[in-house]
C-alpha cells in the first residue's frame, strides 16, 4: 500500500508538472490566433531544415542566419519583398539581429527538454527549467545544433512540432513589424540618416556632411576584406554577386565627392550592396579571420599613406619652385623691348621723392615682374592720396631692364616708382655681409640643388632656391639702401593691399624698431618651431614659447634701427649658424632672434597670412584684413595655387595688357 500511495503521489506530481508547462503556452496560442505565421504542423526533420536551406539560394534560411552569431546590420538596410517571407529583420539595442527561425529554434529546444521530463526523475525538475531560462539566451551556433543534430551537448533530443515553433516565433511579431515598417516609412519620406551621430548635449543625431558617398566608399572597403576570406571564396555565387556590386558602386562614385555629385540611382546601389554585404557576414563562421584581413589592410595602407605623403610634399616643393611659361616669357618679351627701343637712360620720376620723408615709402625686393605689379597696383588702388606713395623695387640683374620696362609702360597713375639694380649696391659684398658670403659657398650651393638628397630630407622647404637668392635677405639692409629715410614700409612680392596703408606711418613704435602682426594663435608659430633649443647658446637667450610673428608687411622705424645698430646684431647671429646648427634656412628664424626684444604687436587686421597654404581660412576675415599674404607653395600665378584665394590676386592684373596677351597669361 505504501509503494501504490507513492506512485500516485508521484504520478500526480508529473501531472500538475506538465499541466503547469503546457497551459501558459496553450492559453497564449490561443490569444494570438489572429497572426497567420503558422507552418504546416509536420515534424520539422534536420533533413527538412537542409532542404529548405538548399531550396532557394536567394532566401536567407533559418540555418544560415542561425549559423552566424551576432550580425551589425547597416542603419537602413532594406530587403527584397521575396526575402522578407523567411527573414524579418529586427534591430534589437544589443546591435544583434533577431529573426522568426531564431525564435523558432530557441522554442525546439526548450519543448525538447520538457519532453524528456516523462523518462526523468523528478529531481532534475529545477535543472530542466533552468535549461528552459536559458535556452532564449544562448548563442545561434548552439541554437542551430538542437535544430540540426538531433541532440545538444546535454544530451537533449529534438521533439517537438511545428505548432510550437510558430507559437514561439509571434513573441518578437509587433516589435520587428513596428521597426521594418519604420525604416520603409523612411525611405519613402526620403530620410536617409547614414554615417549620423549623436549632437552633443540632445537626443537629436546630426547627419554628417556627405555622408552618402562615405557610406559607398566604406561598402567598397568592406567587399575588398569580403573577397580576401577564405570563408567568401568557397562561395562562388556570393563573390560574383559581390564583384558585380563593386563595379556598380565604383561606375556610381565616380570622381564624387559630395553626394551632390552622386547620380540619382546611388542609394538603390547602396542597399542592394547592403544587401550582398549582409550575406556575406551569414557565411563567415571565423570573426577573427576577418579582424586580421581589416588589421593587414590597415597597415598596408598607413605605408602608403606614409609614402604618398613623402612623394606629395616632393612634388609640391619641385612645383613650387618651377617658373610658368607665361611668366617666363614676360621678363623676355619686356627686356627685348626695353634695348629695342633704347630707354636704358630714361628716368622714371622725379629723383627728389626717393627721399623725402614726408611721403610714404615702400621698399619691396622682387625679381618677379608680374608679382611686383600687383603689389604696387592693389596698394595704389587703394590710397587715399596715391601721389604721397613712393614704391622702391630691388631687383636682380637678369629682371632689371624687364621691370623698369613694365613699370614705364604701365605707370601706377599718380605714385613714384624706383627701380634698383641689386649690383648697383657696392658695399653690398662677401666681405660684408655674412649671409652673402654663406650663399656663395660651395657647401651651401651644393645644399640646395644636389636633388638626390632632397627627396630624403624632412625640411623639403628650406631647398628652394629662393632662399639662396640675396634679394630675400635685403630687408635685412634697409638703413644702408635707403639711407635718407626714417621709416619704411616692408611688403613681400606674394602680398595684396586691401585698404589705405597710410595710417601704419603715424604709428608709434615705442622705441621699437619693427611693428610686426604676431601669429602666436596656433603653437606651431612660437620660436620652438623655428629655432633649434636644444642648443645652450638659443635656450639661453630665448623663450621656446615665445610669440612668433611674420615678414610680408612690417613697419620699420630705421632711425631707431640705426641707433641701435640692429645690422651688427644680424650679422652676429648670421656668424654664429654658419653650420646651421641655430635654425634652418631662411628669413624668419634670423629675424626673430635679430629683431628679440625690438617688436611692436600691431593689429590682426593689419596682416593675414595662409593664403599660399591654408584652404580653410574665413571669407571674413580675408575680406577685413588691410594686406592678405599668400605664404607658402600655393602662390596665386602657379597652377597649384588654391582657386579659391586666385581671384584675390588675378583681378590686379592687367589680363588686357599687350606683353601679358602675347604671353597667354590667363586669369
């Protein structure tokens, strides 16, 4: 009697078991009996699951899709009506995606379990629902074996219906349907939200500026990594599929680089790669395989960035230093024309105004002819009084017939001009100056032009021959060319005046000798940049983070400059880097250290630099500043010169003028 007691004690006990199991999963079958996602209800073989798989190729299975583990899908990837029967794409916040086969399987495995409770003990009661918990969490390779094999690694067999896996597939229903819809609501409104981000401080995402074609040119890096797997090329159909894809976005990118370039097919041709990407993620069974494809990608193509880098600042400095054919051949066409006609006698003006001091003076050394021109004529243009102006142009020997011959033909109305011969400067020599002895060495001019060096040298800048040119240290000499003179105004050949100039002659200097604008706005215009200190002799003397400032327009007070006899303070300096150990070549670094403690900061407006380097710089400013310079390579008569900025300086220039004609200078 006491074992019939425990039996049916037991039997009751595996009863309410089951009924508390079944009854939860049967009333809720019955609450959604509205959804039409039911299958035929047949047992759902293994054999059945491989078929279905090896039916339509097109489809996206249930064993792919389960087989691949966590998948990133794109922001607003859409998918073909034909694939959306057997794939419902739901973006869940893990970044995972979640189909009706995932749900399907997780429910096989869970009423697998609860099958095998009948052969069981009743003391594996808590590990079974445990098993029952877990099984919605675990992952898709071990979801597709309880589909697949028949058996899991704890022994479970598979046996269940079909019944049970559509009841267990309408769980995640509403929620895919409400998203996929969203994403069909978006496209049909046109809101395409690639590459957004999150605005700081709001919940609002800012769409990035051309993103369309950024999103197209990242496709086509994720395909190249695609075609390198062994996984991918084990697939023949998916690697056709994925070249013809890359032949499309690549016909659609074109020479894009805004997404108004982009014709008007470019998102059909996004998501069909979308498409073609996210079967390609379903067939890769190794992340790793493909993080070290990314990893060796990346490097190769940090080289050759590196290397194109190298070549690009080469190039550049070699076109920097070219001369246009039209700029060529002006210097030519004037200096023919100048002994043709015999002027070498004839003076330009009055010689009295070269030195009066109560007339505004300006000194520029130039051996650019058509540089020079727009220098004088943008200032003229400009000045209130232009007849108190008087412009004194140093050039070299080859261009001085040229430039006299320009400005005779072509006098800036009612200014002076002088035209200087730098061999006209007879006390100008080696035994002089330092510099001058230091550009004729043998050294030095080996430095400059043995090419072969160049290309491996970081300083590419310092090699352009301009800097070997005497001319480009002359403002160095100013009390001793204009020796009647108290105060000059220095303008560099690749400046444009803006506005009168007139007022920097009524500025006090303080006792200064130079008023300079400084450039002390980004750090890598302080003196750390320009001078070497780890040499005791310029760490003693000066500040590492010290302001520095530019040549191009500087006031110069040179009686104060006489007075304090600047030109031996240069000269000393000049001796002490003759093995270039101070700084590198050229005017400013020398200049900072002969002018230290002798500057006056004058206002921003007066100076702005970056036309000849900085693409970025605002129209307002540039419009505000009193003299724009085009420092660096990109100088507005080469073809490198940046668009942009050209306007500035072409529309000085006489592009009806007969030599500028004959030489097909165009604007």
């Amino acid at each position: 009697m006491a074992k019939k007691g425990s039996r049916r004690r037991r039997k009751t006990v595996l009863t309410l078991l089951l009924a508390s199991i079944f009854a939860p999963i049967i009333l809720y079958t019955d609450s959604r009996s509205g959804f039409s996602d039911s299958i035929p209800s047949s047992k759902l073989t293994e054999k059945d699951l491989n078929l279905v798989s090896l039916h339509d190729n097109a489809k996206l299975s249930v064993i792919v899709q389960e087989s691949t583990g966590a998948v990133h899908e794109p922001s607003h990837g859409t998918y073909p009506e034909s694939l959306t029967n057997s794939f419902t794409i739901s973006k869940v916040a893990s970044g995972k995606l979640t189909s009706q086969g995932e749900y399907k399987s997780r429910v096989l495995s869970a009423t697998s379990e609860v099958s095998e409770l009948t052969n069981d003990e009743t003391s594996e009661k808590s590990q079974n629902e445990e098993l029952i918990r877990e099984s919605h969490f675990e992952t898709d390779n071990k979801i597709l074996q309880v589909v697949k094999g028949g058996s899991t690694a704890n022994g479970y067999k598979e046996n269940t219906t079909v019944e049970k896996i559509t009841m267990s597939a309408s769980l995640k229903t509403d929620n895919i349907a409400v998203q996929f819809n969203q994403e069909k609501e978006n496209e049909k409104t046109g809101e395409i939200n690639l590459r957004s981000r999150p605005d700081k401080g709001s919940s609002k995402t800012v769409t990035l500026p051309n993103s369309l074609v950024l999103q197209l040119r990242d496709q086509l890096i994720r395909a190249k990594v695609y075609l390198g797997l062994g996984s991918s090329r084990s697939h023949p159909t998916f690697i056709r599929e994925l070249r013809a894809r890359m032949r499309e976005i690549q016909r659609v990118l074109g020479d894009a680089t805004s997404d108004s370039d982009l014709p008007k097919n470019a998102y059909d041709k996004l998501k069909a790669m979308e498409l073609t990407l996210s079967k390609g993620k379903l067939i890769q069974d190794n992340c790793s395989a493909a993080i070290k494809k990314l990893r060796a990608i990346l490097h190769s193509t940090e080289e050759q960035l590196r290397v194109h880098k190298k070549q690009t600042t080469f190039l550049s400095q070699l076109a920097a230093k070219t001369v246009p054919k039209g700029l060529h051949c002006l210097p030519l066409r004037l200096t023919n024309e100048y002994f043709i006609n015999g002027i070498g006698q004839k003076k330009l003006t009055d010689q009295k105004r070269f030195e009066d001091n109560e007339l505004n003076h300006y000194a520029i050394f130039s051996d650019n002819v058509l540089a020079a021109a727009v220098v004088v004529n943008s200032t003229v243009s400009h000045a209130t009084n232009p007849e108190k102006h008087v412009f004194h142009i140093v050039t070299d020997k080859l261009n001085y017939a040229a430039m006299k011959m320009w400005f005779i033909s072509n006098p800036p109305g009612n200014a002076t001009i002088q035209v200087q011969n730098i061999e006209d400067l007879k006390w100008l020599t080696s035994s002089y100056s330092p510099v001058l002895k230091q550009l004729e060495s043998k050294s030095m001019i080996e430095y400059y032009f043995k090419s072969q060096h160049a290309n491996s040298d970081e300083n590419l800048k310092y090699r352009n021959p301009k800097y070997l040119s005497i001319l480009n240290h002359l403002r160095f000499y100013l009390p001793e060319i204009f020796p009647k003179l108290n105060k000059v105004l220095f303008l560099d050949d690749d400046v444009v005046v803006q506005k009168d100039l007139s007022a920097l002659w009524k500025v006090d200097l303080k006792g200064k000798v130079i008023g300079v604008v400084e450039t002390c706005g980004e750090k890598f215009h302080r003196f750390d940049r320009y001078l070497n200190f780890s040499n005791p002799l310029i760490a003693k003397n000066f500040d590492p983070h010290a302001c520095g400032w530019a040549f191009g327009m500087n006031i110069f007070d040179l009686a104060e400059w006489r007075r304090q006899n600047i030109t031996s303070v240069y000269h000393s300096w000049q001796n002490l880097n003759q093995e270039r150990l101070l700084w590198k070549l050229g005017t400013l670094p020398v200049g900072l250290v002969t002018f230290w403690n002798h500057t006056l900061p004058l206002d921003q407006s007066w100076h702005l630099l970056g036309l000849g380097y900085n693409p970025n710089l605002d129209h307002k400013d540039i419009e505000k500043a009193s003299v724009i310079h085009f420092n660096g390579n990109l100088k507005p008569w080469l073809e490198i010169g940046l668009p942009k900025y050209r306007n500035y300086w072409s529309k000085y220039v006489n592009h009806d003028q007969v030599y500028i004609r004959e030489c097909n200078i165009s604007p």
